[in-house]
C-alpha cells in the first residue's frame, strides 16, 4: 500500500522556559500528551524541551537535582534539551531608542539575548554549554527568549559548536544560518484579548500550512495557566496525531531529514529511535 502524505509530515512540541518553577504548569499536559501518544503510537510524545539555566535569576537549574533527574530520564527516552537563552529576562540597560524601546519594552521583557554584544553573548552561551556539559547532556540547538538575537549574538552563534537555532518561521542550521521552513504556531495567552487574538491567528496560519512538511507547536508555561489556551494546545496535538502527522523533537526531524548528521552517540540514538517510531 502506498504511504500517504499525512505519513511524511511531522510537528515538533516544544516547551518554552523549562525550569524548576515552571514544571508544575506543564506537569499535567505533559502527561496527557504522552497518554495521547501512547494510546496512538505506542509510545510517549518526542518533546524538545527548551531548558533556561537560571529562570529570571531565581529559579537555578543546578539547585534542583530532582528536577534535573526528571530531564535526563525524558532524555533518555528519546525527548531533546535545548538551551534557551539563560536568564530568559532582559538584565540589560535600558533601551535608549523607541525601536529597542518597542522591541524590548512592549513586545517583551524577556529578550535576552537582543540587547547583548558579541562577547556578553558568547559568555552567556558557553556558560549554557558547560551547564549542559557538567550534567551529561548533549547540546545541538539554542533558541533565544522570543526568538530575539542581536547581531552580536549571531556572531557567537556563528562561532561556537551550535548546530541549530531558530525563529517564528524557520529552523536555521549553523554556523552560516541556512534557513529551513518550519512554520511555527504559538499564543500570546497573557490575557483574554490576547488568547481570543492568537486563536484566531494560529487557526488562520494552520489552514495556510496544512502542506507544511512540519509544524511547530511553541507553547509556554502562561499556556497551561488558562483552560482555553490549554485545551487548545491538547486538542490540537490530538487532531495532528489523527491526521496522520509524526511526533518528533527538533534534531530528530533536522537528522532524519538529512538537514543535520548525528554528531555524537546520544543524538544518534536519539534519532534512531525516533525514526523507528515515525517509520511504523
């Protein structure tokens, strides 16, 4: 029987702002997503986590190892632990112009890296890196807080042993940030006008991107804080799943699809795994 094209399309979950202090927002969803999957695949739902090192300077990923145990066994059951940014709060001075005043002000406090120099940037990064390191955890991708980099952050980028970053719409491989289409979905949940408007929004772009080789999902903890932000979120993984699309994590997709190759023993077992399940 011929395979159909639902069978070649996948979406990729990805937690924003993983920390100590926001896993009981994400407790539960996780779990009814990975009952969705089990139930359809026969296995837990591939998730890329996007781990902040110390969330807002008080919430230290190191200062909770039960926390820590928990992302390493999600890990070693096929999920990926990305680094994103590493305060995840825009410690900077402030803005001096009504663009960064707009960019850094009204559209977030959290843009970490937009403000940063090429060698801040760098430091923040390693930092995120021999974090990663010291915990035994291989590191492929970086998104930054709101997807916000300065020139200089692409610099460092451009520099170091980063595979992958990304933005709203693309997935860029590294170091020369070669663009990927990869539509992304996500929602402003921070009150109700916000939560009416990017219902509207994501179901506008999902009708534009039914095509799309993949899709990303990028919700973060305000989600899961509000009944119709959540729901949302868990019903559309289930219509994905019905529809035929594949669960997989960033690296899994970009090294099944040829984009990236494994560059070391955990991300190539992390891949076979999911390529396994995708496959079936």
């Amino acid at each position: 029987m011929a395979e159909s094209p639902a069978a070649k399309q996948h979406f990729l979950l990805v937690l924003h702002d993983v920390a100590p202090e926001t896993w009981t927002d994400y407790r539960d969803f996780v779990a009814e997503v990975d009952a969705l999957c089990q139930a359809r695949l026969n296995h837990p739902c591939p998730i890329t986590w996007l781990v902040v090192p110390d969330f807002h300077h008080r919430s230290a990923l190191e200062d909770a190892p039960e926390f820590i145990a928990l992302l390493d066994s999600r890990r070693q059951q096929g999920d990926e632990l990305a680094l994103h940014g590493f305060h995840h709060c825009d410690d900077a001075p402030p803005p001096r112009t009504p663009r960064d005043y707009l960019m850094r002000r009204v559209l977030t406090w959290e843009g970490e890296f937009y403000p940063l120099d090429e060698a801040e940037a760098r430091r923040r990064l390693l930092e995120g890196a021999a974090l990663f390191k010291r915990l035994g955890w291989p590191l492929d991708g970086f998104v930054a807080p709101a997807w916000l980099m300065s020139d200089g952050t692409r610099q460092a980028l451009k520099s170091l042993d980063f595979r992958y970053t990304s933005d709203p719409q693309h997935l860029y491989r590294l170091p020369d940030f070669t663009a990927i289409d990869a539509p992304g979905l996500v929602w402003s949940a921070r009150s109700a006008p916000r939560r009416l408007m990017s219902q509207w929004v994501t179901q506008r772009k999902l009708s534009r991107e039914q095509q799309a080789p993949v899709l990303r999902l990028g919700l973060h903890p305000v989600d899961m804080r509000h009944a119709r932000s959540r729901q949302y979120w868990l019903t559309l993984v289930e219509r994905l799943l019905d529809e035929g699309r594949q669960p997989m994590t960033k690296i899994g997709w970009l090294t099944q699809q040829g984009l990236l190759t494994p560059a070391t023993s955990d991300t190539a077992q992390l891949n076979s795994h999911q390529a396994a399940h995708s496959a079936a």
